[in-house]
C-alpha cells in the first residue's frame, strides 16, 4: 500500500491505546508499530508521574511506549540533549514537538546524531507550561487541590483540568488560557512567542487541529518518506487505521496554524523589553541580568543545538579572575548561537538565577537570523551561515 | 541500551534540589547524566554548578570493604568492625557523621548503633549551639523556612552572607523577594559584587559587634545568616541577640544537605560536639572512631592537622560509597552505596521532607546488622511517627517553626583580637564545592590597591602567607576593603584559633606577597 495524500485522520486499532492517546493514540500506536517491525531499537517517550511531571524514558519494550500515551503539557523538557546522549549511534523513533525536532536537526547537521536513525513523530505545540505554575493556577484560579488532578486537557483556547473529588468522582473546570496569561500564568514565556507551530521539519506532524469535534482521531501530515514508511508500515501491519483526512479540516487546521502565529507575534512585541530601549539602557539591563550569572554552565548543558561539549568557544575565552561587567563566557554564548538559536527557553528555564536569557539571545539571533535569512531546524539541506559544521572535530557520527 | 531515569536530590547543600538522575549502560560502561526537574518545588527545575556537575561528584573511585587495607567481604568487614569495637570502654569511642549524604533513617541506625555500644560522643556537627544558647531558641538552629518566607519578606538582612556563592539556590529567591518590593540590606566586610543590596554596611572585621549599634536597622526583618561548624559563639550569640530584641527572624542555612534531619534525629543528651571530639582523640582520650560517609580531612580548613590527629587512633572505621583520603588510612572500610542510590529521606533546610528515590538498603542494613537488626521499613516508621506524619510529599513543609520570643542576653565580650600576620585578612567564602571536599577555585579576590601595593599584572600570582604556610594563587580583582582577602578555594592557611576548634573563625591574618614570576 502507498499512501496516496498528505493529510491523514488516524488513530490506533486498539482501543486501550486510543482511549489512553492524547487524541487518536496514532503516536503511541506508530512507535509500537515501529518497535515490533524492527524499524527503530527503541522508542524515548515520557512516562506520567503525574500531571505535572512527565520523566524520559528510553525503552524497547513496547508495553512501556503503551503506558506513555497522552499529551502532557506541563512538560517542558526538550528531548534533543537526550537524543544526542543515548541515541547518536541507534535507531530510535520518538515523538517531537517543533522545539525537539528543530534541535535535533541542527544537532544532525553538526554531525552529532545521523537523521536516517531518528524517526520524528512530531506533535503540533500550542505550548507548555511550567509545572509549578500549573500547581498554582490548580489552586489560586480553579480553586482545587493540586494533588486532586488527574488530567488536563488543551482544547479551543481553554484548559481544562479534571480533578478526582473523595468517592473517585470526576469533576472538569476550564479557563480561557488568554484570560490566564493576562495573570501571568499560563503558558512559557518562550512558548507564548513561539512562531513554529506545525512540526513540517519532522517525518510526521500530528495533531488534533483539523480533527473533527468529539472524534477520537489525530490528524497526520506525513512529512518525509521516512514519515510514510512507518505510517504505511503501522497500516500494514494493523496497529494504526487512517482515512484521508477532509478538505474542511485540512483548511481549519491551516487557520488555526497562523492564528497562533499572529498570536505568538504579538506576544514577542509585548514581552519585548528591550527594543525600545536607549542604547545606554539596554546595556545596563544586560548588565543588571547578566552579572548575576554564577557560571553554573546550565544554560549551555541544555541548549538543543549547542554541539561544543569540550570544544566551548564560550568557556575557552572566559576567566573566573576577570571582572567585566558582562563574563566572555555569556558574551561569547549569545554571540555563538546566534545563527542557530531556535528560542526555545530552556537555558532560561534553568537559569539559577532568573536571567532572561531567551530574551537577551532572541534580541541578537533575531537580528541576525532575518538578516541572513537562515530559519535554524527547519532543514537538513541549510547550513547555518557561521558554517560551522566544516569545521567540526568532534563528530559523533559519520 | 535501556536508559534508567530517577528522581533524586543534589546532595550539595542544605536545599536539597531535586533532579534527574539518568543511568544508561552500553556494555561495560555506565553512564551518569544530569537533568533539571521542573516539578521540584525547591529549586523549580534549576541547578548551581554542583548540581550540574553531579555526575562528577557520582564518577569518582568506589570504596571496598577491607580490614587493614586487605579486601574483604562486606560481612567479614563488618564483623570485624563490630568486634573490635566492643574492644573499647565507651567513653573511648565516638561516632561522627557530617550529614551530606546521609539518610534520616541512616541517622537513627547510626545513634542506635552508638548507644549499642554506650558510646555517647556522638556528633553531627551542630552539638555545641544547642549548649551555648537558651532553650527557647533552640527552634532557630533547628529549623528553616520555607522559601515563601523568603519571597514574601519585606525586609531582608544578608548577615555576612553572600547567596550567589554560599546558597547558590537562595539568591533567586531573594531576586524575587526584591521583586515584591522588599528592601534588602547587607551587612557584611565586603559589597557584594552583583550588588544585590539596596543597602550595604560595612564592617570592619575587628569591630562585629558595632553592628548593635545599628540595632534599629533590623526591626521586623528577616535575618539570613549560615551556621556551620566553624561558626563562632559569640557571632551566634550576636545574631540571636540581634534577633531577639528587633522581633525579627532568623534563617540560619547549613551546609549539609541533611542538618534538619540530622539535628531532629541526632538529638539527644550527652551528644558530643566534633570539635571536642577531635580535641579527645588529640588527647588519646578517644581511641576508636566510626566516620559515617564524612571525611573530615577533605571538609575541614586545616585537613593536613586533622589527618595527623586522626592517625593517633587505634582504630578507624570508616563507612563510605567512595574512597576519600581518610578512608586511604582506615583500620577497617565498609562500602555504602552512593547518595542516588539510597532508599531513604532527608530533610531539607525548608523543613521538606525528601525521599532521596533510590532501591538500595546497603549502609543502613551494614550498621543494623551490627545493632538492633531492625529493617528498613522499621526505621522509617520511626522516621514518620516522629515527625507526625503518614505521608511523604515534597509540597508540604513537614517540619514547620513556630515563632516564639526568648531572651537573649547582651553579647558583652569584644571579639578576641586575631592574632597573626599584619597586613590583610583572609576571609573564606564557602561553597557547596568546599564542603565537599573538591577544590572548584585557584585564586583569591584581592582590592585594587592590594594589586597596585604589590606591583602586580595580569597574569601575575600572589602567595598568601601564613608562618610556615605559604599558597600560591591567582588573584582576581574585586571591590573589596584594601585589607580584604577573599577566597572560596580551600587552602592549607586555616582560621588562627587552632588550639581551641570551637573558637574558629572563617578569618584570619595573613600576609599577601606577590609570587616569583
Ligand atoms: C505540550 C504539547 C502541546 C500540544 N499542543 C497542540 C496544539 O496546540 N494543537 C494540536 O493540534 N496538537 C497539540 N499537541 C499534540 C496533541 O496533544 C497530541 O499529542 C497529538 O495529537 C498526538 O495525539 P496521539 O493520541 O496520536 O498521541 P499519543 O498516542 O497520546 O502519544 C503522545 C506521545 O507524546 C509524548 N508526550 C507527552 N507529553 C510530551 C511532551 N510534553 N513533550 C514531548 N512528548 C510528549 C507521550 O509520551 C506520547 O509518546 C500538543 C502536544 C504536546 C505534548
Ligand atoms: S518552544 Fe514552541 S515548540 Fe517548544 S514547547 Fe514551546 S511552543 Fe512548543
Ligand atoms: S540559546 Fe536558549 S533559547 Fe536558544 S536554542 Fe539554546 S536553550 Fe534554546
Ligand atoms: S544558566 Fe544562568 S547562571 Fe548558569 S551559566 Fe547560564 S546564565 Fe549563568
Ligand atoms: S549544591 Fe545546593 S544549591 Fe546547588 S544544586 Fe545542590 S542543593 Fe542546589
């Protein structure tokens, strides 16, 4: 069989996988496909602890994948660091939101993981939300026991959080996620301006924009060859179900993508500090963030598409003994990344001491990138303009 | 290659931040990776360079189990242990544990073990305080606050106390509090150098105790301060003092991860203190000695003396996941397993109470079997019964403080002269990496006009001179008073009060040279 278009509803044969999926269990069912097929040697998925707590799991057991269906969205880990770590020399196949797929790419084209081994199942990304934060709107806005939550759920510009009340009954209360974001709650910072809502770059996007109301589908846009060989093989071998997915919600789905854009556009322009600026002022506010720095190495040990490891740039010129107001170390990091930075805020979301570095970076990647018209992990075929994946000694694969 | 993902805590200091611990093994080889975890609600998913590094602390050399530096099996070195202690007369033994690494339920084995033997010099650190002030006030040694208090607190006092350096995970709090409108103020010898201060007072180092006359300053605030086991008396009492007569708060942080657990649990009567318990075995008084996961030589200023000291035993046991250079010289090692491993709890300087997420019963199990053979689920009952709890959860603040007003009297007596060389002070800035025994810095701040005094260039070294001792370092330049020397790297240079360990300050004189090119 061959697939024939490009936009899929599908969803996972069996039903235990579909009930527990975030929406068809299409993901859950792909990964298992692809387990049990031997395209990939293992799958790295998030295990639910709780609501607010997804932990990594790497595994060939397709039991487990199983065990992790769902969407979590107070999750914001990004796997590409995992990828690199524990997968650079295996077949593995995970699900990838636009922040993991566009690391892991730039990773790929620094020769630090092999794409041909890496099967991206990419989901759509609205955005996450910080865990902590989550517990706290659970109790100062929805009025409930944090702990009482057993599910949430993202849908039409609402969350939903479903707590568990004394007897094992099931009670649902929602709120407007702009209503949130106006209190300062919500989603990510980085989440709130990003631009890339559709993971194209992967082998597979999926979603539930374009799925019919109260349908237990996904809706799959197949990427890459690599995207249609599992999805074909997940069919062939009846872990998956698929029909082509309507005009109508192919349209919906595109509408609903630049309305987030617009969004997440506007969102960047009001969280933007720093733009409007004097020259005098912005240094000063570099100044008074960046000196707390207590050069913990953080936000380069997380950053997806930082491939340096002992090769720094950024800690080759620092000095612990000098005293500039702003270290080479954080001068030389934002200056590295500047092709290549995707915004994706996990150096800020670890930054001991609350430096908004996201902010700082985008204010010089921005820049740059528009200028060099380079767009960082959207394809394999585009050298980041400092080119330098020539220049690379350190590969971790051919 | 599977990969094992476990929830655990940095062992690094009194805050006790979550992480993840991520395991892989590809053949032979075992993989340690470090990752944030957001859900943690002390450090929200952050980490100092400790945490970050973890898996360094994790990666270095297991300890065996031997006896007098022959490998044996584990049971036989604990049965040798238990035999040659019953050897000793009970006021010949002592039992010190700096609680790093070291489990609630690893604490009531390790009294349990003690008084087995009627030993009862038992130390934990922080002994001598509960002597040297009030009952009433206890309750502040004993227990923190939850980081709430810190962002809601309207005033705050960093007492000689720089967060970026000491309690990396505190100063975002203090950021925060900022934030929220509070007015910080910093009494210290030197401006912090990422001035988080709206106010800073300056002390010179001769004259602490004019600060009472700054008394008013501190009404309604909360005082932030570090009790360690170097702290002075006297500096005690002054912060209490200070406390007492302003209605205000005291936070006091503790270097070791587990200090709440180990003060809650360890208490007890005729607790011995460390410093009279190396002083005892100086004496020869002392002749055995059982170290649980602590290698004083690597966490004390001055760890060539304590060797010496230590080598005047008649017998050592030590009980250690990893070798440290005490353990090099031990009668008799018995294996633990490292922090991660531990199944267990902790209690962090907020008063939560952590389990550590690790399977393995080891070290508790090598110290039951030679005591009351209890099991773990036994010992962690106990754990809970004495905390009035039933159930674990890292949101709720199990060991909360209640205000209470004591009196404190005056702190009359001038601060002793410090005696030594002329010329600068030295003042060590303590860092998780300090306490860990691993030395994470090669130079010392100096003032410009130490620089300009000694000639010195980019490049340049000085030496820091104390009698016989001499340390060559680099220098950096830092706003400090001229006569100020700053280090976070241990040195062999140590506080002057030698003869008198409790008497030890973080300060001390000492002459700065600039060093042979
Ligand atoms: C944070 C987040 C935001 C999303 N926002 C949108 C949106 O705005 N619009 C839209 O159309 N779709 C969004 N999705 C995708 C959607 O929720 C479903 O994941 C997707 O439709 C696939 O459904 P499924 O039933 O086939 O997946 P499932 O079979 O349930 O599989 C989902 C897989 O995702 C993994 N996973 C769970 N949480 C995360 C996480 N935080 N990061 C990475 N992987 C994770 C699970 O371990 C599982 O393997 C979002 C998903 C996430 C995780
Ligand atoms: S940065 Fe973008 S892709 Fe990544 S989690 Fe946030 S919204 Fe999703
Ligand atoms: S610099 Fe920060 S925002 Fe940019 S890619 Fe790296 S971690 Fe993401
Ligand atoms: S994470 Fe923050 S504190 Fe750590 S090195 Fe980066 S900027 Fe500095
Ligand atoms: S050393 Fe302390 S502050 Fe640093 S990560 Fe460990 S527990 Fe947190």
């Amino acid at each position: 069989m061959k697939l024939k278009s490009k936009y899929y509803l599908a969803w996972a044969k069996d039903e235990k996988i579909r009930k527990k999926g975030a929406n068809g269990g299409f993901v859950t069912a792909t990964l298992v496909s692809a387990l049990e097929n031997d395209f990939i040697d293992a799958a790295l998925v998030f295990e639910k602890k709780s609501v607010y707590e997804g932990i990594p799991v790497l595994t060939s057991d397709p039991e487990v994948v199983k065990k992790c269906a769902g969407s979590l969205h107070g999750v914001p880990i990004n796997l590409t660091r995992f990828v690199v770590e524990y997968a650079a020399k295996k077949r593995i196949g995970l699900p990838t939101k636009p922040c993991d797929a566009r690391g892991i790419i730039e990773q790929a084209k620094r020769r630090q993981v092999n794409l041909d081994n890496i099967f991206m199942i990419g989901l759509n990304c609205g955005g996450t939300l910080h865990p902590l934060r989550m517990r706290e709107m659970a109790a100062v806005f929805y009025g409930l026991d944090p702990d009482s939550v057993v599910r949430e759920e993202i849908k039409e510009g609402k969350i939903f959080l479903i707590s568990e009340e004394e007897g094992g009954e099931e009670k649902e209360k929602w709120m407007k996620i702009d209503e949130l974001e106006q209190k300062g709650y919500g989603r990510r910072d980085a989440c709130k301006s990003c631009t890339v809502k559709i993971p194209t770059m992967a082998d597979l996007a999926c979603g539930n924009w374009g799925v019919p109301q109260g349908e237990e589908k996904t809706f799959v846009e197949v990427c890459s060859e690599k995207g249609g060989a599992i999805f074909e093989n997940a069919m062939e071998s009846g872990y998956v179900e698929a029909e082509e997915a309507p005009g109508k919600g192919i349209e919906a789905r595109k509408k609903i993508e630049a309305g987030m854009q617009k969004l997440a556009a506007s969102w960047k322009e009001r969280m933007d500090e720093v733009s409007t600026l004097s020259r005098s002022e912005r240094f000063e506010f570099y100044v008074d963030e960046l000196k707390n720095c207590i050069h913990c190495g953080a936000c380069k040990a997380v950053c997806p598409v930082c491939a340096c490891e002992d090769d720094s740039k950024c800690l080759d010129m620092n000095d612990e003994r000098d005293s500039y107001a702003i270290s080479m170390y954080n001068v030389l990091r934002i200056f590295h990344l500047m092709d290549s930075c995707i915004h994706c805020g996990q150096c800020e979301d670890v930054c001991p001491v609350d430096i908004p570095l996201t902010l700082i970076q985008r204010r010089f990647s921005e820049r740059m990138q528009r200028h060099l018209g380079y767009v960082p992990g959207m394809d394999i075929t585009e050298k980041p303009p400092l080119y330098e994946t020539e220049l690379r000694w350190s590969a971790r694969v051919e | 290659m599977e990969m094992e993902t476990k929830s655990s805590i940095c062992p690094g200091c009194s805050i006790g931040c979550g992480l993840y611990l991520l395991q892989a093994e590809e053949g032979e080889e075992r993989k340690i990776k470090i990752l944030h975890r957001p859900t943690s609600p002390m450090n929200e998913g952050k980490l100092c360079k400790f945490g970050t590094d973890l898996h360094m602390y994790y990666e270095r050399e297991v300890l065996n189990n031997s006896v007098e530096g022959g490998e044996v099996k584990q049971e036989e070195a604990i049965r040798e242990a238990k035999e040659r202690l019953k050897g000793f007369k009970p006021d010949e033994l002592a039992f010190i544990a700096l609680p790093s690494t070291i489990t609630n339920e690893e604490i009531l084995s390790f009294v349990s073990l003690a008084s087995e033997f009627g030993c009862e010099n038992v130390s934990f650190g922080f002994e001598r305080f509960f002597r040297e002030i009030p009952e009433e006030a206890s309750y502040i040694i004993e227990r923190g606050l939850p980081f709430s208090e810190v962002e809601k607190a309207t005033k705050i006092i960093l007492f000689f106390l720089d967060p970026f350096v000491h309690y990396p995970l505190l100063a975002r709090r203090i950021l925060k509090a900022k934030k929220n409108g509070a007015r910080v103020i910093e009494v210290s010898f030197a401006k912090n150098e990422r001035k988080i201060a709206d106010e800073v007072v300056l002390v010179e180092p001769m004259e602490i105790e004019r600060i009472k006359e700054k008394k008013e300053m501190f009404a309604d605030s909360l005082i932030i301060g570090e009790l360690t086991p170097y702290t002075d008396s006297q500096f005690l009492a002054l912060m209490l003092w200070l406390t007492a007569s302003t209605s205000s708060r005291l936070f006091l942080f503790k270097p070791f991860l587990n200090s709440t657990g180990a003060i809650l649990f360890g208490k007890g009567s005729g607790r011995g203190d460390l410093s009279e318990i190396i002083e005892g075995i100086e004496r020869g008084e002392i002749k055995a000695l059982y170290s649980l996961e602590t290698d004083i030589a690597g966490a004390m200023l001055g760890g060539e003396e304590v060797a010496e000291t230590i080598s005047k035993l008649d017998l050592l046991i030590e009980q250690n996941a990893f070798r440290t250079p005490l353990s090099d010289v031990a009668n008799i090692t018995i294996c633990s397993e490292p922090f991660f491993m531990k199944k267990g709890t902790i209690v962090n300087i907020e008063g939560r109470l952590l389990d550590i997420g690790g399977e393995s019963e080891k070290g508790l199990q090598a110290m039951e079997s030679m005591g009351k053979g209890r099991t773990y689920e036994e010992v962690h009952e106990e754990v809970k019964r004495k905390l009035g709890l039933a159930e674990i959860s890292e949101f709720e603040i199990a060991v909360k403080r209640e205000e209470k007003s004591f009196e404190m009297a005056e702190p009359k007596a001038e601060i002793e002269e410090i005696k030594g060389e002329e010329g600068y002070f030295l003042r060590y800035k303590t860092n998780p990496f300090f306490w860990n025994g691993i030395q994470s810095k090669n130079f010392v701040e100096i003032s410009p006009a130490a620089m300009r005094k000694l000639g010195l260039f980019r490049g340049d070294e000085v030496e820091v001179v104390q009698g016989e001792r001499k340390e060559r370092m680099g220098f950096k330049i830092s706003e400090l008073p001229d006569y100020l020397i700053l280090s976070e790297a241990k040195m062999s240079i140590k506080p002057l009060y030698v003869a008198e360990p409790h008497r030890m300050e973080m300060l001390t004189r000492v002459e700065l040279r600039r060093a042979k090119r």
